[in-house]
C-alpha cells in the first residue's frame, strides 16, 4: 500500500473510537488465522430491540448517554507493523460535530473534521480537501454524537443473524443498513451486551478498504461505558488506539468545527 493511503486511513481511524464500517467480507489479521467462528444455533434468536435495549443499558442508559453534549478525548496510536506512532486529540458536539487532530512521527499534523455540513480535512500528503458522496454520508453517520444510542433509527434495516464467537465470547450478530450506504455488521456480546467487534468497508478517495474492528477496555467516565482500546484490521496493516484521557461538557466554539478561510 502506498505511503498516502496509509497515512489516509490511519487519520480516518483516529477520528473516534466508536467508528463503524461499512460490511464487507472479513479481513484477516496478521497471523492470517481468523478472529471468529460460527456457533451451533441452539436457542431462539432475539429480537433487534431485544439487542439494541440490552446494548443501550449496558452502555449506561439512555438518560445518562443524553446528559452528555460534548467529549474531548487524548489517546495514542500505532500503526503496526510499521512501527508508526502517533498522538490524537479529538473534540465533538451533539448533535453532529466531530474534530480530529493526530500527530504522526516524521510526518506532521493531520485534521480531520465535520460542522454538521461539510466535510473536511488538511494532511501534509493532501493538502487541504472536503469530502462528498458515499464519504459525505459515512463520515456525517460516524459523527452522529448519539449514535450507539439510537441505531434503530439511523438503521432502518436491522436483522439478527445468528451467533459467532468474538475471541472467547459468544455475540450476536446483527446486520444494519443505513440510508444511501452498504449494510454494516455488528457483533454484540451475549452476556454484557456490549459491542464487541464491527466490520465493514471504509469510503476513502483511495478506494474502498475493508475492515475490522475490535472494542476493548470499556470504562465508565460520567455514568456511561466507552472502549478505551479498539483494534483496527485491514489487510495491510493493525491499527492500535489506546484512549488516555476522556472529559465530557466542556464548552467547545462551533469555530472549532468550522473549516479555515484559505
């Protein structure tokens, strides 16, 4: 892969922990052993409320992820095995606003964000740029400051599959599809109900690329539950995001979100 794309997805990923792809066949990881296995159906399936309720109260509730209006977040990164490290900071605001600031090592600042309208990014390989299409509509679905707490709505379509295991836990599987986009896949733990895995295919300028990705080290900061480790795989690389600092409420200026005057 080239040195741009890796550098393009590697900004893309570090926006949030919470990124959802688009589906795709499943990537494989380094070991090229695969991370899930199909489970014998022994037991009536639930229903998509019955899923999406448990993930919702698992998460801390409706109430409690609604007091919440803004979330910055500081974290690190490493993209393997390259040996590439960086630093990320983000910001975002309900109802749809997100800013992404990361620091790659001998390469320079990268920006991405979205005010609720447009699009946007600036990195040193492509200059300044904003984004449209299938990218638009994914990048406006990430931002959705509300979204693990209302998928039954940004999802019209939403089916439990069946039951695979996620490492040593058993998920249910859910196929979502969202207006204009590809359906998505999500793996929610049996017992906790939490999200445990998605896997999909992320819109770049490059192409499609297909991913997976791996929720870990949930914590609870202000009464609700947010991974603070998640694990991006693609064919060519790993991605690893550990958060180190989480605050919710503070006041941020939509200029923040806004694009710079060239």
């Amino acid at each position: 892969m080239k040195l741009k794309s890796v550098i393009f997805f590697t900004f893309v990923f570090s926006i949030s922990v919470n990124v959802f792809g688009q589906k795709a066949e499943p990537a494989k990881p380094a070991n090229g052993k695969p991370e899930t296995a199909k489970t014998a159906q022994t037991a009536k399936l639930p229903t998509v409320k019955e899923v999406l309720d448990k993930y919702v109260a698992a998460l801390g509730g409706r109430a409690a992820n609604e007091r919440i209006k803004t979330r910055t977040m500081k974290g690190t990164f490493e993209l393997a095995p390259m040996g590439i490290k960086g630093a990320l900071e983000s910001f975002s605001a309900a109802p749809d606003k997100v800013y992404s600031k990361t620091n790659l090592q001998g390469i320079g600042e990268i920006v991405e964000a979205f005010d609720g309208k447009t699009a946007w990014g600036v990195n040193p390989m492509q200059g300044s740029r904003d984004k449209s299409g299938e990218e638009l509509l994914q990048t406006k679905l990430a931002g959705n400051f509300y979204r693990e707490v209302n998928l039954d709505k940004l999802y019209p379509k939403m089916e439990v599959k069946g039951v695979e295991k996620v490492g040593d836990k058993e998920a249910y599987v859910v196929f979502g599809t969202p207006e204009g986009l590809a359906p998505e896949t999500f793996y929610f733990d049996k017992q906790s109900g939490l999200l445990l895995r998605s896997e999909g295919i992320l819109v770049s300028p490059e192409g499609k690329m297909p991913t997976q990705s791996f929720y870990e080290d949930y914590r609870e900061v202000d009464g609700v539950k947010l991974p603070h480790k998640v694990r991006i795989i693609t064919p060519q690389f790993e991605i690893i995001t550990n958060i180190t600092e989480i605050k919710h409420n503070a006041v941020i200026e939509d200029s923040k979100f806004a694009k710079p005057k060239e």
